[in-house]
C-alpha cells in the first residue's frame, strides 16, 4: 500500500487540506485498495441509511406518496402557505465546515473515479424524482431534467423528509460526475431536500445563472431569504426573463412577508406561458393578492368607522371592529371622547369603551366616559366642537386652541391638543404633557408619555437615558389591547439605535415590532414598519433588501402621494449605492411629481449626483430643499449634514467655496462626537476633500486629510493612504525616501466588496518594495478589508482614537490572559475546541479563563489590567445581532454568551495590550461608509496596542499561529514583521494554509 492510502478516511471525512484533497483523488483513479476502501465506505453510509429508515417510528401526519405511484393518491396541490422547512440556526458559523456525515457526499464527488468502466448513458428519470406524481421542493430547481412541473405537496421536516427520499443511484451519479455534470448532480441533492451536499457540488460549478438561481434555493431553505433575495437579483439582472429565478423570487418574497411584491413576480412567471407553472402562479398570485387587500379594506373600513364618530353623531359604534382591531380603535376613541360636544354625545360612546376595556380587562375607559359626561358642557363644548376641527385639519388658530384649552381646565382636550400638534409644540410642553398623560393612571397614556420624554432625552444627548426608558416602556406594556402601544415603542427603540449607529438592535426591534403588527391586523403600522426595515437595511447596504421593503410599503398605498415622495426619494439612493446614477436621477424625478418636500435624503442625493452634472434646476431645487430643512428646527448634527450636502454640491463647480463649506461642515461635527449624523457627516466631508486633492494631484494634501480623518499623524515615509468614495478612488504613498505620489481613477463601476485586492497600482507598490514596514491609512469601507497589500510586505493598518494613548511602559507588569476551552452554550452546537497546549517556557504572568468560567463579564473585567489578551473560541459574525464579529464565550447566568464590539468599546485598556483574537472572522464587520466598526478596532479605541484577527473562518490550529506571532514580537520583533515572517514561515511548510492571508494587524 502507498503511504497515501493511509489518508483514506481524512479524505472521506474532509479533514485534508485543498491541496491534499487534491492530490488523493489523482491518487484515488489509480489504487485499487483506496477504490475497494471507498465502495466500501460508501455500503456502509447507505446500509447505515436503510437501518434509519426501517426502525423510524411512525408519526401522525400524511401519508408519503409512493415513488412509483402505484397504488398512491395524487395528493392535492398546496398553493397559498409556506411548508415548514428545517431551518438551519442562522446566528453561528463553526470555525470549520466540516459536518459529521461527510463521507457519502465526497464519495459521490469521486463516483466518477471508481465507476471509470461504466458507458455513458442518459441518466434516468428518478435521480431528479421526476416520476413522481407530486414535488417535494416548492422552489423550483435550474436544471431542466428536474425542472418538470408537477403539483406540489410540502416535504415534511426535519429526519421525517430526509427519510421518506429514496437513495441516490449511485452509477448514475457516476455517469454525470465522469461527464462534467456536476449541475446535474447538485440538482439531484436538492430535489431531495440534501442542502449541504448540493451546496458542496454547486460551489464547484462555474459561475452562472442557473447554478447562482439554485444557491438560492439553498438560501432559502436554510432561512436566510435576503441572501437568496440577492442572488436571485444577480440573475434576473443577467437573464430577466429566467423562469426559475422569478419563480424563486417569489418565494423569497413571500417568505419575507412582502405579499403584494410577491404576488407581482407570480404574475410575471404567469406570463411566460410555461405549461403547470403559469397556472400554479396564477393561482398563487391571486390568493396573495386577494388575502393582502382583504386584509387592508378591512383595516381601512375600521379606519374610517372610527373616524365617522368625529363628523357624524349618528353614525354607528364599531363594536366589532374594537374587537378586531382594538389599537386603532382606541386610538381614534380617546379623540371621539374629546371631540364630543354633549353629555349624551359622550355616553353615547360607553358601549365602546365596554368592548375596550374588556379586550384590555380593566375599566379604565369607562371610567373616561363617566368623567367626562360630568363635565360643565356649557363651557366644554364649544372648545369640544373646535377639538373636532382641530383633528380634521379645518381649525386655523391652532395656537390660539392650544392656550384656550390650556386655560380651560379640560385637561383631556389640552392633552389631545398637544398629541395633534405634533412633536416639536409637545417639547416646548413637555411637561405639562407629561403631567397629563400620567394622571389618570391610563397605562396607554402613560406609555405614550414615556415614548415622548425619551424623544427629549434623544434631542438633549441623553440617549441613554432614552434607551432606558424605552426598555422599561416596552417591559411594562402588557394585554392585547396595549399592543398598538407595544409595537410603537419598538418602532421607537428601532429609530434610537439606528441613530446611535446600532442597526443590528434596530433590526430586532424593527423585527418584532412588524410581526406583531401584522398578527394584529394594524395595516398603518405594517407599512411604517416596512419602512423602517428598509431604512435598517439601506444603513447596512443591503440594497436588494431595502429596495423590496420600500416597494412592497408603496404598493400597499400607491394613490397617497406623500408616500410616493418618499419612497422615491430612499429609492434614488438606494440606486445610487447599486451604482446606477441615471436610475438614481430617475427615481429623484418620480419624488418630485407630487410637489412634496424632498427632505435630507433627497439634497444629499442631489449632492451626490453633481458629481454627473447639474444644472441651475438642480442649484435651485437643492437652495430650496435645505432652505426648507433648515426652517423644520433639525438638530446641530442635521445641520452640519446640510452644510456637507451643500458644500459637496459647490465642489463641482466652484472647489475653493465647496472646500471651506466641507471644512466647516467638519468643523461643526467635530463639535458633536457621540452625533451619529455628525460622524456621518465628518467622514464624508473628509472623503470629498481627498479625492479632490487626488484629483488636483496633490499627494501631500491626500496624506496630510487622511491623517486627519484618522486621528493619526500621517509618517514622513513609508506609507499608504487609500480612499474610495464611490467612483472616485484616491491612492498616495511615500516610499523610504519621504517623496508622496499619488493615483486618482474616476471610473469604479461596482462596489469595493470584501477584498482590497487590486486597489493599489503597480507602480505606486513598486514604491513601497524598499519599506521594512508600510503604515497604511484607510478611510471606510477600505479600511479592514484584506488584500490591500501583499502578503510578503510587513504593514498594518492604523487607528485613531479620540482619547490620548496609553503612557509609555502601561504594559509592563500587567498580566497575561488567556481564554480557552470554552464551555460555549449547547444550543449552539459548536464543535469542541482542543484547549491550548501549555507554553514550552513557563509563564508567570499568564492567567487563564476557561470552561464555564469564561463568561462576557469575567473576561471583561480580566482585560482591564491585562498587558496581553489571547481569545481562543469560536467567532460568529450576524448582522441581525450585531454589527462587527462576536466572541462566543460561556454564557451568563442571564443567557448572554456574545463579547461584541460594543462592550469592548466600553472599556478602558490601561495597559496598552497585545491582543490576539484566535477566532473565525475576528475582523469582520458591517461596512458603513462612514466609520469602522469591527472587533479589532473597538480594541484599538479602547487603549489597545496592537491588534491580530482574521476576516475569515480558521482551523482548530490557528491558535499556533497566533502563539507564534506573539512570541517573535515577546522577542523585540515589530508587529507588522512578526506577522509577516510568521507567515512567511507557515505558507513554506504548508501552501494550502490560505487563510493566514486574511489574517490582518491594526495598530
């Protein structure tokens, strides 16, 4: 035997490097003990199969259909609800992709190689179940042979569907792999609800269409729609008319309850003409379109019963639509109380506060009715009937009914007053509507107060204040009829985090909130919340997310036209971020047909586009927009937006007048450091004086605004600055002799994506050759990418921060942490660690956290007064939980497991340490155009010296690499040389290591 037969069953369980792997199949099409070895395997994986199959127990449930079906009934077609799938947990990647059970599906991927005797055939029907009389997948697959329609019937989940398939036939397998059918194979996998093999055969066929429209079948099932929503955006933009990706889309927009847009795509693949698949769409989209606008006439029909109360004394009590809908009907009734102009015109209303209080089960309304039918209506009702015309829009002396009914002592009118007026009048009266609110003890009054004082608390920078008391709302809000309150407070909480920069939390709150309004039929609510989750998803540049959003909010009221300005306005710069200028000018054009204000979004998007040219129209539109902005009491960091929206604009005509109004733009943000609208506005201020100075050849100038922008001092020599503001990028350098040059380009057409790879020009490199280390500056979302440089070149990339440095010497003395062998919780099922061998040279200051021991908190506290910190556990990157690469460590008593950047940042590192973070994806994180949020450099802003982590996932033994580096640099070696010689070091021994690539310095 060959010394490579002993890898046989590495191969089978896919623990062997690319390169190996690669090797031992040219191995494998020569051995006869490895091909006996693997047929042997491969009996055993199906034996094993069949045993699963024949002592399953049986559940209640359908009936399967029989293969061949004899004997079976057709089961009936299922059009209108989503099956359930197995769902893969979307929160965790484990450090490698190795899943138990690997060897069936690498042995098919070599059946060719054992079956080299067998003739090329067509392979049979059954590889792709197209015999059977019903289909088990709901998507549909784009591969034509199991493509065929036929009518649905949903797969049932988890170990129920994996044992009702039957066993792939495994030299028909063997037939497709030796014809290069690989497509053919995956589809084969798919149609059998097998993701993770046909995911492993589809990333080795080339990229196309079809093969990218199947990966979103896989995102699907898996539970991730907004990535298969991409996808299946990438193909129709190639193909439009691609039969299985409109099919497929509409699944996914079904799956993210986005029915109307689903609906659409039904009817686009209706109208392909495809034989069974036009009709089963057909059907679908009328069922979705049918049981949305149902869904809204009735809500809108409750609207307006409720409203009729304020024109009309005769008009009926919506008792029923109280029980159906008692958010928005109490909403309207606490003003039909108020705009009652008699006794019996109040009592008329005690049915309805009956039904009220009993969906709540209190007798607070009630109690309203009596309390106000006591009241003196020779004096309360005329300020009641002016009430009533202050609600419809018909009362001019606004103001003047604000005093009146301030003086009058009819305390529910002076409140309701101050609720129509709207925000800016109840914080000039924050008090008195406080006070009012809280009086009577009506838990949605008071739950309104709370939301408002924490608007206050947000205008003042309080913000903390206002999270606080918005988490205390929300925990208060109990009972079904409190839950239009419940969901108003998360939409709330949702608009604060997304100003403090915290999409992720946004998102969740944005995420619940929207479920619970659509179990409640609150059909206004659904739509601000689509909203908002469009605005979530535009903050974290998933554009094909947010456009689907606002299209679907819009679609729900396509006659109302503040909503067209709107949705037009977010949807020019959302394609201004896909990189389509005209499509952004087009939509800005759509937002100005209703002759509504265009807001901030749209005169920074007329700012943008001046880039492409603009004309007096534009000047104008963009004079009255900010003119208008200025005149609606914005906040100091709104402000500065206006004036880097103006001067931005001025840049492309007049570059001395833009240049001082982007300075003083700076100027002003700078003055606002915890604004998330003033760090919006500084770095894009700054991003626009670089590529000018680029643009004008002015390498210095480019060097010394990086610098700038970064809180650091640009070196005198050898470094590296890059910027990319959309299809303009910048690239200075000075090499060993301090002489800058620099390279503008203006023709970037995509993107910068997730590696920097490409970005610096040969010639400038050639400068840096001569450097022993390259500092290098990058301005988001540039910076943190790998790739900038070669991996041959020792460099770093620096990070400011707004606090002094830590003294020269903070590091001696301090101790040594080491976090490993986590005990991470077990519902995450993350494979276990090896704990770290114990260091060849004993350690005195080393102190180790392990096991349950090491919780978020513990290893918090253990870093304050560490001189080093090594973090060796499993990294999980979720854009839905937060917006840079966590720690999984062991969890709190209260659950909590994750160290985010958000804690990290919140401390202060006195020791200047050295820190590791042996964890997959360290570096990772959401890229904002406007400020750098990973892991890294929450280290870096928290006092830490140095900085090491990965932006992809590593092996188990990445923790040698890391102990590695730490000792040449324990030994006197820089940081950037440690790293680099390490490297060097490791790709010699094993090429394949690719992944040492990706690991990355921040100093």
């Amino acid at each position: 035997m060959s010394p490579h037969c002993n890898r046989l069953y590495l191969f089978l369980d896919g623990e062997l490097g690319a390169v190996d792997e690669e090797n031992f199949r040219h191995h494998l099409a020569r051995c006869e003990p490895c091909a006996s070895g693997l047929h042997e395997a491969m009996q055993l994986e199906l034996l094993g199969q069949y045993a699963l199959r024949d002592v399953a127990p049986a559940k209640a449930g359908p009936t399967l259909v029989a293969l061949d079906g004899a004997g079976a009934p057709e089961p009936e077609p299922v059009f209108e609800s989503a099956p359930e799938r197995h769902r893969r947990v979307p929160w965790w990647r484990p450090r490698m992709p190795w899943a138990v059970g690997a060897a069936v599906a690498l042995a098919a991927s070599v059946a060719g190689l054992v079956f080299l005797t067998a003739s090329p055939r067509a392979a049979p029907r059954e590889v792709w179940l197209a015999q059977a009389p019903s289909r088990r997948l709901e998507a549909r697959v784009a591969y034509a042979p199991a493509d065929g329609h036929r009518p649905y019937s949903p797969m049932r989940s988890g170990s129920e569907a994996s044992q009702a398939a039957p066993p792939l036939p495994l030299r028909e397998l063997a037939d497709l792999e030796e014809r290069g059918e690989l497509h053919g194979i995956a589809a084969a996998y798919l149609v059998r609800g097998d993701l993770r093999q046909a995911s492993d055969f589809l990333q080795r066929v080339p990229p196309s269409p079809d093969r990218d429209c199947d990966l979103a079948v896989i995102a699907l099932e898996q539970g991730h729609p907004e990535e298969a929503l991409a996808l299946l955006e990438g193909v129709l933009r190639q193909v439009p008319h691609h039969p299985q990706a409109l099919w497929n889309r509409a699944l996914v927009l079904r799956e993210l309850g986005l029915t109307l847009l689903a609906a659409e795509a039904f009817e686009a693949v209706a109208k392909q003409g495809e034989p069974g698949w036009s009709e089963e769409a057909l059907i679908r989209a009328r069922a979705l379109r049918q049981q949305t606008q149902s869904r809204g006439r009735e809500w809108k029909a409750a609207f307006a019963a409720v409203r009729d109360l304020m024109t009309d004394e005769g008009a009926r009590l919506p008792l029923d639509e109280a029980r159906r809908y008692p958010g928005i009907v109490r909403l309207a009734f606490y003003d039909a109380v108020r705009a009652a102009p008699t006794r019996d015109a109040a009592l008329r209303l005690f049915p309805l506060a009956e039904v009220l209080d009993g969906v709540q089960g209190d007798g607070m309304l009630r109690g309203y009715v009596h309390h106000v039918a006591g009241r003196d209506f020779a004096r309360r009702g005329p300020l009641a009937r002016d009430y009533a015309r202050l609600v419809r829009g018909e009362l001019p002396e606004r103001e003047a009914f604000l005093e009146a009914a301030r003086r009058s002592g009819e305390d529910d009118l002076y409140l309701g007053a101050l609720t129509v007026l709207g925000p800016s009048v109840r914080l000039r009266y924050m008090e008195d509507f406080t006070r009012l609110a809280r009086a009577g003890n009506d838990a949605w009054l008071t739950l309104l107060a709370e939301r408002e004082l924490s608007v206050a608390e947000e205008h003042a920078g309080q913000w903390w204040k206002a999270e606080a008391r918005l988490r205390a709302a929300l925990d208060a809000c109990q009972g079904r009829g409190m839950t239009y309150r419940c969901v108003t407070l998360r939409k709330r909480l949702a608009d604060l985090y997304l100003a403090l920069n915290r999409p992720a939390e946004a998102f969740e709150q944005a995420r619940v909130g929207w479920s619970a309004a659509h179990e409640s039929g609150e059909w206004e609510l659904e739509r601000q919340l689509l909203q908002e989750l469009a605005h979530i998803a535009r903050y974290r540049l998933d554009v094909t997310s947010a456009r689907a959003f606002l299209r679907e909010s819009l679609a729900r009221t396509p006659d109302d036209c503040e909503q067209r300005t709107y949705v037009h306005r977010n949807l020019a710069y959302l394609s201004w971020l896909d990189f389509d200028p005209k499509g952004a000018r087009r939509e800005l054009e759509q937002a100005l047909e209703c002759d509504r204000p265009l807001g901030l979004p749209g005169a920074l998007m007329l700012s943008y586009l001046a880039r492409f040219g603009s004309d007096a129209h534009d000047a104008d539109l963009l004079r009255r927009t900010l003119s208008e902005l200025r005149r609606g009491e914005p906040t100091p960091g709104e402000l500065a937006q206006l004036v880097f929206a103006e001067g931005q604009f001025v840049l492309e005509k007049d570059r001395a007048e833009g240049r001082e109004l982007l300075r003083d733009a700076i100027q002003q943000a700078e003055a606002l450091p915890d604004d998330v609208d003033a760090r919006k506005t500084r770095m894009g201020a700054y991003n626009a004086l670089v590529n000018d100075a680029g643009r004008g050849g002015d390498a210095g100038a480019v060097l010394e605004l990086m610098g700038a922008a970064l809180r650091v001092e640009a070196p005198e020599r050898c470094v590296l600055a890059v910027a990319v503001d959309y299809e303009r990028s910048v690239v200075a350098v000075r090499g060993p002799s301090g002489g800058p040059r620099v390279h503008f380009d203006a023709s970037r057409a995509t993107p910068v994506g997730r590696d920097a790879s490409g970005l610096v020009p040969a010639g400038l490199l050639a400068v840096l050759r001569g450097c022993e280390r390259v500092d290098v500056l990058a301005l988001p979302p540039v910076h943190g990418l790998p790739g900038l440089l070669p991996s041959d070149l020792a460099w770093s990339y620096r990070v400011g921060r707004a606090s002094a440095p830590p003294p020269a010497g903070a590091r001696d003395g301090g101790v040594h942490l080491v976090v490993n062998d986590v005990q991470a919780p077990a519902s995450l099922r993350l494979p276990e660690l090896p704990p770290l061998k114990s260091p060849s040279v004993p350690d005195p200051q080393r102190v180790e956290l392990t096991g349950a021991r090491a919780t978020p908190s513990r290893v918090l506290a253990a870093m304050v007064d560490a001189s080093e910190v090594e973090l060796h556990a499993h990294g999980m990157f979720s854009p839905e939980m937060s917006d840079a690469s966590m720690v999984v460590l062991a969890p709190e008593v209260d659950g909590r497991y994750a160290l985010t950047a958000a804690q990290v940042r919140g401390l202060k590192l006195a020791r200047a340490p050295l820190v590791l973070l042996a964890t997959c994806g360290a570096a990772r994180a959401t890229p904002f155009l406007h400020e750098s949020s990973s892991l890294p450099v929450a280290f870096i802003e928290a006092g830490a010296g140095a900085v090491l982590a990965a932006t992809v996932d590593i092996p188990d033994t990445a923790g040698r690499f890391f102990e590695a580096v730490r000792e040449r640099i324990r030994a006197g070696t820089q940081p950037a040389l440690a790293l680099r010689d390490e490297r060097r070091q490791w790709l010699a021994t094993a090429p394949s290591n690719a992944w040492v690539h990706a690991v990355l310095l921040f100093e």
